[in-house]
C-alpha cells in the first residue's frame, strides 16, 4: 500500500511540543523518517466554513486549502481565488482517531461557499484561517500508510463584521500529527514514534480548526468584557441531560430559536446573541474510596495551557430531572511544560491522597448564555460532544448557573433563598427542554452521568 492511500480514510494523532524541544525530535525522526516534499510551498493557508449559528455537524470541517511561499501580513479573498477543497469527518463510532476526507477540489472560493451553504441550507462563509509552516516525513525503509507532519509558527485569523483580523500567532509550540491507517497502530515505526513523543514531554492537542473556535470565543469574551459572578463561589448546580439522536446540533439549533421566542422568565440574552463552539482535552485521575474509584482530579487543557479542576461528592438535588450540586474549585490557567505539570499532579496527590490516572477525553461544546429576565441571572446551556478510545460518543445537554454580571453581583447579597432560586430556575430550563424534545421527536433524558463515571465506565 502507498502512502497517498491513508489520504482519504485514517486515524489522526495530534500532539504538541514545546518548540526547544524541535530540533532534537527532527534529528531523532530521520534516523527512521525522510522529508518528502509535495509543493515547493511550504506554508500551508486553510480557511474553515462556518457562520456564527455554527450549523455545521460535530466532526466535520469543511475547509479551502492553498500553499504560499511566505506567511501573510494580511489577508484578501477574491472570490476568483481557487482552493483545494475538502470536507473532512470524524466518524462517530468507537474509532474516535478515524477521520475520512473527501477527495480534493480545485475550485474557486466562492464556487466552494456556494456549494457549502447549499448543502446546509444556510449561508456558509470563511469563518476562521489558519496559516503555518509544515514539513512532511514518511519512512525511509518501508512503504506502509504512515505520514508524519510538523507544523509551526500556527496563525489565526477570524472573520468578523470589519473583515479578516488576527486573533494570536502561536510561537511556543510544533504540532506533530502521526497520519497512519488503523491496521498498522502499533508498528514498530508508530511505537518508535511514540516513545520519542513521551519522551520529550508531549501531550495530545485538538486540532488546528478547533484551537481557533476557541481563540474566537475569546477574542469575543473581550470585546464584550461581561465576567460573570457567582453568588455562590465554588459551587457547581446543573442538570445534566443524555441525548440520543441523529442530529444533535440541528437540535441545539432549534433550542436556541425556541428560547428567543419562549414564554418562561428565562430567554437568551440579546446582547450576546451568539453559540459559540470551544474544545478541551480532559485529563482524569481516579481516587480510591475503598472499593470504589472516585472522581480526584481533572485537569483540562486548551492549547499550551492547563487548568487543575477538582470536584467534591455529587448530591442530587432533583433525580427527576439530573439535577446535582457539589463544590468546585478551578484554578487559574499555567503554561505547559513537563516539568510543572509533573508539580502540579504530584501536588494535588499529596492534597487528595493517591491518584491513579485513568484516561482522557476530547470535548467539543456549544453553548449559549440564556438570562433570567427578572433576577438577571445568567445560565449556561451546552451542547456537549465527548469522545474517546473504545466507547461510542457521550452527547450531553448541560443546565449550569453561570452566575451575575459584575456590577450586578456586587450588590447581590446572598441569602437561604438563593440556591432555592437556582435550583428553580435549572428546574424551570430543564423542565423546558425536556417538553421541547418531546414534541420534536428527540430522544432526550435526565441523567446524572458525570463524564469521570462515562469515561471510567
């Protein structure tokens, strides 16, 4: 089999490390790894599809590819501009590596937006671009489906209202993507690989599309400047909802135009009128409670960076609707390297007691931001897209008080009623969506499964 073959159908492993790290992983490489050439291009421009209604399914990229000789100070889109094109998806099956891409397309990006939107129904356009430099390696000794690539210097642009703007330029990071067919995970050249990536520290990363939704998210959190407060600091109440159904985003889609038009105290915010889709990859560590493994430690990555988040014992506050409460503490965010994660994990074993890591999971989550009209609360409602190895994906409504605005928090005064309140509101949300699946037609009910137990189960 050639190497072109895994273009179409394979598994993706994506990992990142810290560039100083570069130079000694490229010279270890090609003592098994040559550089192959396929354009005289090597940065590499890629614009994703979408709109801010973010219609398109979980797992599928539509994307426009064209190489250019240096990076951009810029960028202009004519709509004569020809691109390759390709849907990629992400199968949904226990395969959660698995990607399949269509073959390419040379077209021009507006025959490409055409042809987008009309499968979608809906007006598609350049949502985000990316732009970085890639090399590619493929093995020196034997012609099997595998294909290393390395990407750097990772630029983000997005296109709002006033056009294209830059969002971030990555510097402190090389993206490594091991490109394999399923049958040959585990070779001697896959494990060669694997064992220099653990070696110098790397961790697996979401993809390039996916860091870039969440840079958009934000870049729009600061142009709005809204934090919100929590009246009840360090405590979670949310309902959880389990949903099977063929198409979960169309779903989410119609909630959030039946939560503009309802007639409950609680309706989507006009002010923040978007859904916004972000990733993270989420680590777990278990905690012995006698026979049982507890949920002891997560720590949730974006990009380069981490946040250590612990959880105490889940109370149900409402079975009938999944409903739960338990304290939650996040810290603040901390820039990756081995040596400090390695610190931080030591530290909350010591804090917690022995930890014995079990896994980690992709998530990818729209979300919208719903306001109480009267008390001026604001609650947050995901739609939550789980993944990883050897189980089918978990799909999640969540119910979650988010907290006040902070002018309005630092009047509030906490009192008994306050948690009676939320709880209400939640009972109030989830009672809502529940009805509206019903009439829909969708498969949706009240579970407690927290994503430890998923994961662990």
């Amino acid at each position: 089999m050639k190497y072109q073959d895994i273009d179409q159908s394979r598994s993706e492993l994506r990992f990142f490390i810290l560039l100083p790290f570069l130079g000694y992983f490229i010279e270890k490489l090609k003592e098994k790894f040559r550089k192959k050439l396929f354009s005289r291009n090597e940065i590499v421009q890629t614009v994703y599809l979408g709109n801010v209604d973010q219609i398109v399914p979980g797992g599928v990229s539509l994307k426009a590819r064209r190489f250019l000789s240096e990076f951009s100070t810029r960028i202009l889109l004519s709509p004569s501009d020809i691109f390759l094109f390709e849907k990629k998806r992400h199968r949904d099956s226990q395969d959660w590596y698995f990607r399949e891409k269509s073959p390419r397309e040379r077209r021009s990006i507006k025959e490409i937006t055409d042809a987008a939107s009309s499968r979608y129904g809906e007006q598609l356009g350049p949502y985000v671009l990316v732009e970085y430099h890639r090399l590619h390696f493929l093995p020196i000794a034997e012609s099997i489906p595998l294909r290393v690539t390395i990407d750097t210097g990772m630029r983000f642009w997005h296109f709002g209202q006033s056009g294209p703007h830059l969002i971030r330029i990555d510097s402190e990071i090389a993206r490594v993507e091991c490109k394999i067919e399923n049958s040959h995970i585990g070779h001697i050249l896959h494990s060669f690989l694997m064992d220099l990536l653990l070696f110098l520290g790397a961790q697996p990363i979401f993809s390039k599309k996916d860091e870039a939704y969440n840079l958009v998210k934000k870049h729009f959190d600061e142009i709005y400047a809204r934090p919100l407060i929590k009246e009840l600091a360090g405590c979670e109440i949310e309902a959880k909802l389990t949903l099977q159904d063929s198409d979960p985003v169309g779903f989410f889609r119609k909630l959030r135009a039946k939560l503009e038009n309802n007639d409950i105290a609680i309706g989507t915010d006009p002010f923040y009128p978007f859904t916004f889709t972000t990733s993270s990859l989420n680590h777990y560590w278990g905690k012995q409670d006698g026979a049982q493994l507890n949920d002891g430690l997560k720590i949730l990555f974006k990009g380069v960076s981490f946040k250590p988040v612990t959880k105490g014992e889940m109370s149900l506050v409402d079975p009938d609707l999944a409903i739960v409460k338990r304290k939650e503490t996040k810290e603040r965010k901390t820039q990756y390297s081995p040596e400090i994660f390695r610190s931080v994990v030591d530290f909350y074993a010591n804090q917690i007691g022995p930890l014995k890591y079990v896994g980690y999971l992709s998530r990818s989550r729209r979300a919208i931001w719903p306001e109480h009209r009267k008390t001026k609360r604001f609650y947050h409602i995901s739609l939550d897209r789980c993944l990883t190895s050897d189980k089918s994906p978990l799909y999640q409504i969540e119910i979650e008080y988010s907290g006040l605005l902070k002018e309005k928090a630092a009047i509030a005064t906490p009192s008994a009623k306050t948690e009676i309140e939320i709880v209400r509101d939640t009972q109030l949300l989830a009672s809502y969506i529940l009805d509206f699946a019903k009439q829909e037609g969708v498969n949706l009910y009240p579970d407690s499964l927290s994503k430890f137990k998923w994961l662990t189960g």
